[in-house]
C-alpha cells in the first residue's frame, strides 16, 4: 500500500511513523507546558490503540526504542512505559535484552527490567525488577514520567505482582512511611484488595515488614 501526493510518492508505514512521532512529541510537550492533562492522555489512548492493532505496530515499537535510546530523564522513562504497552517483535526484545546487559545506569537499568517483566513475564525479569524496585524508590514514590497517573507506572506494577510475590509486597508496605494524599489512598486501596486474596499471607508479610496491627488499622482506615 503506498499513499501518493503532489510532491511524490511516500510509504505509507513510513508516513504514519512519521505522523506518529510528531504527535508523541507534541503531546510530550503538552504534558510540560500545559495542565489539561486529560487531552494528552486521551490523545494517546487513540493513537496507541490505532497504531497497536493495526500492521504498524512493529514498526512502532521500533521507533519508540530508538526514541528512548536517544533521550533521557522523563522523556526516557515514558517511553519504556509506552513501549512495555505495545505488541514487540522477538527480534526487538532481544535486542533490548541484549542492551539491558550492557547498561550501567542503574536507574535506566530499571526502566529496562519494568519492560522486560511486563512484556515477556519471565521470572528473571520480574526478581530483578522487584529487587531494584527497593534501590529505586524515587521512580516509585514520583511519577517521573509523562504518562498521566496519580501514581507512577512502576508503582502499579509493583502493587501488581504484590498480589502473589511477598517481596513485592513487603516493598509496599515500606513505601507507606514516605507515601502520602492521593498516593497514599492508592496504595491503602492496593493492599485492601491484597488482603482480600489472603487475610493470612497480608498479616504475616507485614509484620515481617514492622508493621504493627495499629498501624495496619490505620492504614487500612485511610482507603
């Protein structure tokens, strides 16, 4: 399928592709310079739903790695973030395999294990990210990236596999002393839910965490 205009003849994927960066970087720029938020992340939602479910996804996928290696700070995280909700390729996830065992930034290290766990589900991934969740608390308690949430991305990951992994929860429940407002109510939320599953697990993951039945009451009141 090719898209011809008046000044030639264009591949439609690459057209698209290009269409597509520019609007990810324009709803980028929106989400610093502006607060109506909602449009930015509705903007988004379309966009990704459009691109993922048809052939273009692939390249996309691409296009959002190579966008991450070639940024930093928020810009990078948000891209992990957004690549992490999108259909990859093997040959794409080995590479970003392979470039993980090279990285030496311990923080881009975890954007990397955040992906690596939610898109392939290997119990290596999730461990690792699990255990560099505690040295990464910062990405944790602030949402650092430009994805729209009350909470970050790697939290709701984190609460995720707090359902079954103690680690995951223990961490939780650590992350309440510095947890406060909307975050807080978030994660009050999380671990109402969690004690659901199994009340016995919940108690005995949080005493081992030091947290006192008092201070469980209260916490669990403030949901």
């Amino acid at each position: 399928m090719r898209i011809k205009f008046s000044f030639g003849v264009y591949d439609s994927m690459g057209f698209l592709n290009i269409s597509f960066g520019f609007l990810f970087l324009i709803a980028v720029q929106i989400v610093h310079d502006r607060e109506d938020f909602i449009i930015v992340k509705l903007l988004m939602y379309f966009l990704f739903l459009f691109f993922s479910a048809g052939t273009y996804a692939d390249d996309l996928s691409d296009w959002i790695y190579d966008f991450s290696l070639d940024n930093s700070g928020s810009s990078k995280a948000s891209a992990f973030v957004v690549l992490a909700g999108l259909d990859t390729t093997e040959e794409l996830i080995k590479k970003i395999k392979k470039d993980y065992s090279t990285e030496r930034d311990p923080v881009v290290k975890y954007y990397y294990e955040y992906f690596l766990a939610k898109r392939t589900q290997e119990v290596v991934y999730i461990s690792k990210f699990i255990a560099s969740s505690r040295n990464n608390k910062n990405e944790i308690l602030s949402n650092n990236t430009d994805w729209v949430s009350i909470v970050s991305p790697f939290y709701d990951q984190l609460a995720y596999y707090a359902m079954s992994d103690d680690a995951a929860l223990r961490l939780i429940f650590e992350l309440v002393e510095d947890a406060d407002g909307a975050f807080l109510s978030v994660v009050s939320g999380d671990l109402a839910r969690i004690e659901k599953i199994n009340p016995n697990r919940f108690l005995n993951v949080a005493e081992e965490a030091g947290i006192s039945k008092m201070d469980l009451n209260i916490l669990m009141e403030s949901d």
